[in-house]
C-alpha cells in the first residue's frame, strides 16, 4: 500500500515526535496530500569522542560530582516549574460543527406539536405498556432466577473440579521460569510505545552470557538468560514495577588487569582483560507506581535478588523518565554504581553510592522532557574512568557531558551530535579492553565504543575506535537493525551491552512484539542478526 495511511502512523512511534522541528524534520505529503515528517540526519560539527576533552569554547562552570565522599545535595538546584520544553503535541482534535435544522426536523417537530395536543390517547397507550411490561418482568425474573441458581451450581462444581486437579507437577511448574508466560492469555495493559528493554552481557568460564530484562503486560519485570553455548533461553521474574516504565541494568565488569605493553610495537597493541569465571553482581534500576526510584540487586553468593538502599532515600523521578546505571570500576577510584534520571522538574540528576549513602549531582543542562539517558564508562590511561552521559537537547540533538578525573569535574554539553526524533531511546556500550598504545604512543583508550538510537529506518549507529580515539563512523543504519519496505518494522526500544550485543524490541506487521538480539561484527562496525530471544507467549 502507497502512501502514509492512519495505521501506518500510529505504528511509527518515532517519526512523529517533533513535527514542529522544521528546521530538522523535513516536511513532505503523501499521494494523499497527507502531512507526513522526514527526519534528517545532520551532524553538528566534528563528531568527536570524549576522549578528546577538553573542548574548546567551553565556558560552563562545571558541577563536582562526589564519589564515596561527604554529600553534596547542596549544590542540587531545583526549581517550581520545569525548565526542560515539553514534546509538541502530537495532534490536534477536529472541531465539532453545530447541527444545521433541515426540512425534514422541521416536519418532525410540527408534527410533535400536533401530537402534543392529543394526550389523552397517549394516557391510554401508556397504560397498557405499562401493565405489558409488568407482566414480562414477573415472568423473567422467575426464569431468571431459575437459570441463576443453576449457574451457581455449575460454577462452584467448576471450581472445586479446578482445584482438585491440580497435581503436585502442575503446582511446581507454576513457579518456574515458564510461569510467568502465563500472562499471555491476558490483554495487553501496556500502551504500544511504552515496551522497554533493558540488558547486560558478561563471561563467564570464557563464555558471554546475556541477560535481557523487559516487562510482561502486568508490568513484572522478567529475566531471560542465554550463554553463547546453547540456544535455550531460561526466563525467571525479577521484580514487579511501574506498567510501562523505564528501567535499566548494569552487571559489575570483569576483573581489570592493566598490563603494561611492550614500548615499541610496530602495530596497535590491545590490552586483553583478565576474565572472572563468575560476575560478582547485577543491579536492576525500576521505578514503581508513585514514581519512587528503587534498585534491586543479584548477589552471586547468595544467588538471590534483594532490594538495595536506593528506595530509602525517596528520589521520585518525573512521570515519563528514563534512567540509567552503570558500575564504575576504575584504578584509582573504589568501584560505585552510578545511576541518572529526570527529577519532577525534569532536571537531569546522576547519583553516586557512597560509604554513607547514596549523593545526588544535578547537570546544568537543557534537555527535553523523556529525553532518552545512557551512562557509559570510558577508559582513561592511569586514571578513574570518565563518565559519559548521554541525553537529548531542546534542540533534538543529542549531546553529552562527561565527568573527568583529571578536574574531578562535568564537562556539560562537551560535545553535540544529530538531530534525533523527540524522546527516543538512546543506548550506549563501551568493550571490557582497551587500547594501551597506537604505534610508538601510549595512549589508553576504550577499544571501541558504540551509541545507538532509533528512528523510523531502524537502529542508528555510533562507533568510536579506541585505535585512533575518534567516531569511526556516525548515523550509519545497518542492515540488520533496519526498516524496509518488503518487511517493515517498528523499533520501540534499544539495549547495547559491553560485548557487542544489542536488543531491540520490535513490532513486525500487526504481530505481538518481539525483542530480536543482534551482534557486533569484528570490524565493530557492521551488526549481524542473532535471533529472537525466546520470552514465549509473555506479549502475545
């Protein structure tokens, strides 16, 4: 079918956030003459990696960040109302026109008139309907009560016979991983566009492990886990959290060995990380139905989920925030989980656990109401990780600000990039390895690094190489990851992990949505299709 129909619109979720951003959105019609909006993508200067900070006309002063030491919520400024723009409205409401008299009301009410002139008739006919309807409502409700009590008899039989059956087995499977499949037979609670996905990828006895995180449509939390060694996907329930809502998730790295290289190699070196044969920890960061930001946290040790602290210290995030977490593994720096989300003012907020306590650092800067959040950590040669955080500006482009350990403060706004669509999703990884020396230069970076959005082609790409500290390549739509014409997708949300897998959850054709799983390829650039992730019936 040609042209843009209604249908089509409401299942493109990302091509119809900012229409009124005519100076990045082209406008265009249809065959129909129907307005429909293009996004462009355009890059805003160089694009360039934090690596290359500091920037140049830079000015803000920036906000220190405090880690595992004395609270700082003093310098978190809030303020009455909202500074960050709210999201266009998306359409407007036709009219509603005033009913015009025709000939024919006209007739009908002269008649009404005449009628009303003759009530004693009407005084009769009404009486006999009257007494019609009295006679009908005996009758029925005799044989309504009889077929009533013989309903009951049937439903209580019913249920009796349901609860004797169960066996022992079928009580046993309902606590298993497949049970919470069982939410299929319900109708979907969760708008369309509201479908998150969350994920994290480690090794483990030298084979990559995934774990992907979404919400079934009661709004349970659900943990499907796969190793590169088997197809099986095992799936098991987390936590239950806000319908809809964002969450995130972040596992502890692998245990870093910064080996030295040898001085002069004639190509470039990569440091190989020195793998755990187990993870040490996964954090899952939810919200639940007040808005109440928590964490809930998977201990190997005990192998079991338990709340953390998050919940005590009462951060209530805006009502369509996204968040974020990652772990801060550095050298000179005691690890720290760090998370970030929008405050009621809209106000991005990054927050730090301490030694006494979880510290809350707002960043000064503009961003859109839902502006989509990612935390990367970003190797820095004999020094803390920097900080990278994404988000999108007023302007729709997405920017980021970058903590460094060298000022011990955020870089804000370092560096913008292209125009996104409003409020779409934005994921961001970085490799478990790092460059430690381009020809005779030591140098240290992330051995690569990858960003990824949406729009209504697919997944949009970023990749930096560590190999010479810059984008490799910016906006690019692989293959794998796009929209087409003979199958069109729709991609609603997007996880990226540190061994080069990501997921997206995706509608196809009508059809429940399903999170397909792709791969990065060697050259770090290109991305390969790996399936769907089995979640069973869960959404459909």
């Amino acid at each position: 079918m040609s042209g843009h129909s209604e249908l089509e619109v409401v299942n493109q979720p990302f091509e119809y956030y900012g229409p009124q951003q005519h100076d990045k959105l082209s406008h265009q019609t249809d065959e129909d003459g129907r307005p429909y909006y293009q996004e462009d993508t355009k890059f805003i200067g160089m694009p360039v990696f934090p690596a290359e900070l500091p920037f140049e006309n830079y000015t803000p002063t920036p906000i220190a960040l405090s880690h595992r030491t004395s609270s700082n919520l003093s310098g978190r400024q809030f303020s009455n109302f909202s500074e960050a723009p709210s999201s266009p409205t998306l359409h407007t409401a036709p009219l509603i026109k005033q009913p015009v008299s025709t000939e024919k009301e006209t007739v009908e009410s002269i008649e009404v008139t005449q009628k009303e002139r003759r009530p004693w008739k009407w005084y009769i006919l009404g009486g006999l309907i009257a007494l019609v309807v009295i006679i009908a409502a005996v009758v029925g409700g005799i044989v309504a009560s009889k077929k009533n009590n013989t309903a009951n008899v049937n439903g209580v039989a019913g249920e009796v016979s349901s609860f004797n059956s169960s066996s022992p087995t079928s009580s046993a499977s309902n606590n298993s991983p497949t049970s919470t499949n069982t939410a299929s037979s319900v109708s979907s609670t969760v708008a369309p566009f509201q479908r998150n996905v969350a994920a994290i990828s480690y090794a483990s006895n030298n084979v990559n492990n995934s774990r992907v995180y979404y919400q079934d449509n009661q709004g349970h939390i659900l943990e499907s886990h796969n190793n590169a060694s088997s197809e099986i996907w095992s799936t098991s329930h987390i936590v239950t959290a806000k319908n809809g809502s964002s969450f995130a998730a972040a596992v502890t790295m692998p245990a870093n060995n910064f080996v030295g290289c040898p001085p002069i190699p004639p190509q470039v070196l990569f440091e190989t990380t020195q793998l755990l044969t187990k993870i040490q920890e996964i954090t899952v960061l939810y919200s639940d139905s007040d808005n109440l930001l928590h964490d809930i946290i998977y201990d190997v040790t005990s192998d079991s989920w338990n709340e953390g602290t998050l919940s005590s210290e009462n951060y209530i995030i805006s009502e369509n925030s996204n968040v974020a977490v990652m772990y801060w593994q550095c050298l000179l720096c005691t690890n720290t989980t760090i998370i970030s989300f929008q405050d009621v003012n809209n106000r991005i907020q990054v927050g730090n656990l301490t030694s006494t306590g979880w510290v809350l650092t707002q960043i000064n800067v503009d961003v859109v109401d839902n502006t989509g959040l990612a935390l990367q950590p970003f190797y820095r040669l004999n020094q803390a990780h920097q900080i990278n955080l994404y988000y999108q500006q007023p302007d729709s482009n997405m920017a980021i600000s970058a903590w460094e350990y060298t000022t011990q403060n955020w870089s804000l706004n370092a560096a913008s990039y292209y125009s996104l669509t409003f409020g779409v999703p934005i994921a961001a990884s970085a490799s478990y390895t790092s460059v430690i020396w381009t020809g005779n230069v030591q140098t240290g970076f992330e051995t690569w690094g990858e960003t990824l959005t949406l729009s209504h082609l697919g997944v949009k790409s970023n990749t930096y190489m560590g190999a010479h500290n810059d984008w490799e390549t910016m906006g690019i739509h692989p293959s794998a990851m796009s929209n087409s014409t003979q199958n069109p997708k729709v991609f609603k949300s997007i996880a990226a992990t540190a061994t080069g897998a990501a997921f997206a959850v995706v509608a196809i054709d009508g059809k429940p949505d399903v999170i397909e799983a792709y791969q990065v390829e060697d050259d770090t650039i290109n991305w390969s299709s790996a399936g769907i992730v089995d979640i069973g019936k869960t959404w459909g």
